[in-house]
C-alpha cells in the first residue's frame, strides 16, 4: 500500500499528504481548486501550517508528492473533502460523493477506500454503495474492495506533529476493512490505532466535537451571565480551576471552524428529540456573536460615526483559518450598520469576498487602534498580547478573550 491518492487538498488534505509523502508513500493529491494545484505541482503551498510550506516543497522537489485535478489509481484512496451543511443544517455530502464516484473509474480489487473527512454516521456505509452503484463489475458483498472511516482529529496549529503523534479510530464498513485501513495507518502513525467499525468511528468524531462544544457553551453562558452581574469572568474562571475536578473552558466571541461549529448539527440532524443538550450548547455559541454585536452598539451609542477596530478574524488563535468565524460574521454584521470598520488580522493578506467593502479597511494593528474609538479584540493571537497600553488609553475597549485586560484597567469590558 504505497500509492496513495488524497481527495482534497485543503487544511487536512495537503498536510496528510504531506506527511504521507515524507514518510516514503508515493502520493497524487487531487483538488478542484486549479490555483490550489498549480501551486503545489510548483512546490508551493496555499493555505498556512507551521512548516507545512518547507514540507510540500521538498517532498514534491523528492517527486513523492504530484497534484492534478483528477485521480489516478492508487493501492490507498483518502477522501479528505468538506461536509458542510446546507440550509436548516442538514448535512451536505455532496463534495463526498461527487470524490467518491471520481475515484470510482480507478478503483481495482485490493483497493482501500478511507474516508477522513467527519461525517454523519452511516457515510461511509454511503460511499460503498456509490462505488456499487458506479462500478456495477465490483463485489463489495465479495469484500474483494476495503473501506473505512478514519477522523482526523488534528489542531492547527500542530497538525503536520499530530497526524503522526495522535492516536487513531480505525472504523470499517466490516472487519476486513477495518485491519486493512488499520495496516495502513500503521506504516506511518506513532499513536495507538484503535479499530472499531465504521458508524462508531463517525460517531467518535461527532462525539468529541460535541463534547468541546457543550463545554464552550458553558463558557460563554457563564461570560454573559457574569457581565450582567459585573463580575470579571476571567478571574472567576482562574478561580474555580483551583477546584482539582473542575476545568471552564475559555469564552469567546462564539465557536468558529470547521470543526467543533459543525459537527454537533450532524447529530442534531440524526436524532433530534434524543440530543437537546447538544442543541442548546449550539444555540449558546451561535447567538454569542449578537451579545457582542449588541454590546459594541451599546458602547458607541453617543458616539457619532463611529469608527471601531476589530482585532482578529481568524476562528482560533494563531491561524489563517477563516471558516466559520464569529469574528467574520460580527465584523460583517458592524459594517451593515454604516459603522467604519478597520480590521487587523496579521495572518491574511486580504479580506475575505463577504468583508469586501467601502466600510471595512484590512489595516495594521497599530493604525486600526489609532483611528478607531472602539476596539473589539475578537482573537487572541499572540501578536494581539504585545499591544502597548499606551494605545489604548483614549479607547473604548471590549475584550472578548481577556486578552487586554492586563494592559488596560479602565473603561474595559470582557465578555
């Protein structure tokens, strides 16, 4: 199982690739995106990753890594493609099956087909009857083609480390699948591979992403309930995780990526009446992007024309990673209101099509502060933890990660 062909090459996709490329394995990755592609047959990368950039480079310099449009045959398929959902949250599986019936062609008996992108359960159960329905010369009662789920359960930030170091679910659609995925896992991960069948390492993924989610929502209630109580959350919270049994998570301006702000709606959308706290945990992280909305309004009320600075757009700290931001949406939402909105975001180097007009400006840090009467830091990035107090004597601040407190004492509100 050396030829390995990757469905997607986008934040999973091209690191996986990558990693597989540098542990030996001949890979041809395949993506719709042609910029994405011509990019990486250049060498070159197209999204961030610590040191994916100088990874791509050298494996596809070695001639272990190519990139096209379309796939190939391979001894491994990896389908690493997104699961968005569409409207009332119901699950969007069509990037799945539209990468499932392109490799379908190049399928041949042997073959091992792994599904990595997270999923509702009964997916990978799905793509072995859209090979069936395509392939009509394939057996799969004959087991003679291998397939299987295996979530990534990776952090940005650290993912190129924890493909490699984390420990796997292995989940196949019957046990000869599952030791085949699980073999070939083996030739390049260093964590423990747990096998399991293909339903529960779909829902292992949902689970753990639900898990942090429920988590978060009591973080964010808690920052609410606080605020109206005049309480600093931030000290709370360091408070009670004195307790040795208790461990608040972090509140912030509401849950991005996509990841933890997805995944729970795949359970939601399978089982409503049986996963109410999952639901409500959803509703906490979706409406805190208005509480902060409301607050920013509420501070710039007797201010004419406001001008306000809005630190971050990435959905967690220390990324480039836009998906699912509640600082997008919070910035979008301000700059609907005729508000002039400077945003500083040091991991772009442009704003996003939806942020893209006459009252949002991508600036500097420093200069978004200086001609802004409100800042609203919305990510904590370590570059936001360097900020001089000084710039920030004559402004309003909101602090939604508790970021500047420590350089600002006065007229600073944390939610």
């Amino acid at each position: 199982m050396k030829k390995v062909c990757v469905m997607g090459l986008g934040y999973i996709g091209l690191p996986t690739a990558a990693v597989l490329a540098d542990n030996g394995f001949f890979v041809h990755g395949v993506d719709i995106n042609e910029y994405a592609v011509k990019k990486i047959q250049k060498g070159e990368v197209h999204i961030y990753e610590p040191n994916l950039a100088q990874k791509v480079k050298q494996v596809v310099m070695d001639g272990l890594l190519k990139a096209s449009t379309t796939p190939t045959y391979a001894d491994v398929f990896i389908i690493s493609v997104p699961t968005p959902f569409k409207e009332n949250h119901e699950p969007d599986l069509s990037f799945v099956e539209a990468a499932t019936k392109s490799i379908a062609p190049y399928i041949e008996p042997g073959n091992v087909v792994i599904l990595e992108s997270t999923s509702p359960v009964g997916t990978t159960e799905k793509i072995a009857g859209w090979i069936s329905d395509t392939r009509k010369d394939i057996d799969m009662l004959d087991q003679n083609v291998y397939i299987a789920h295996c979530p990534e359960r990776v952090l940005p930030g650290k993912i190129l480390e924890e493909l490699i170091s984390n420990d796997r679910i292995v989940g196949g659609i019957n046990q000869e699948s599952t030791q085949k995925a699980a073999q070939f896992y083996g030739g390049f991960v260093k964590g423990e591979i747990h096998r399991t069948n293909a339903r529960t390492a779909e829902m292992s993924k949902l689970a753990e992403n639900s898990f942090r989610d429920v988590n978060i929502a009591f973080a964010n209630e808690l920052s609410i309930i606080c605020d109206e109580l005049q309480i600093d959350v931030w000290e709370l919270i360091q408070l009670a995780n004195r307790h040795p049994r208790v461990d608040i998570l972090q509140p912030g301006p509401g849950v991005g990526g996509h990841c933890i702000a997805v995944d729970p709606w795949f359970i939601i959308n399978s089982v409503p009446k049986q996963s109410r706290l999952i639901q409500e945990a959803r509703k906490v992280n979706d409406s805190k992007p208005e509480y902060v909305i409301e607050k920013v309004k509420e501070a710039t009320k007797n201010i004419t024309n406001p001008k306000i600075a809005c630190l971050g757009l990435s959905f967690k700290a220390n990324i480039d990673d836009l998906r699912e931001s509640p600082a997008v949406n919070i910035v979008k939402n301000l700059a609907s209101k005729n508000k002039k909105v400077y945003v500083a975001e040091p991991h772009i180097e442009e704003l996003p099509v939806e942020l893209r007009n006459e009252n949002i400006t991508l600036s500097k840090t420093d200069e978004a502060i200086k001609n802004s009467d409100i800042v609203v830091l919305l990510v904590d990035h370590d570059y936001f933890k360097a900020i001089d107090s000084k710039y920030l004597q004559d402004k309003i601040v909101i602090d939604t990660k508790g970021v500047l407190a420590r350089v600002k004492t006065e007229i600073l509100q944390t939610i």
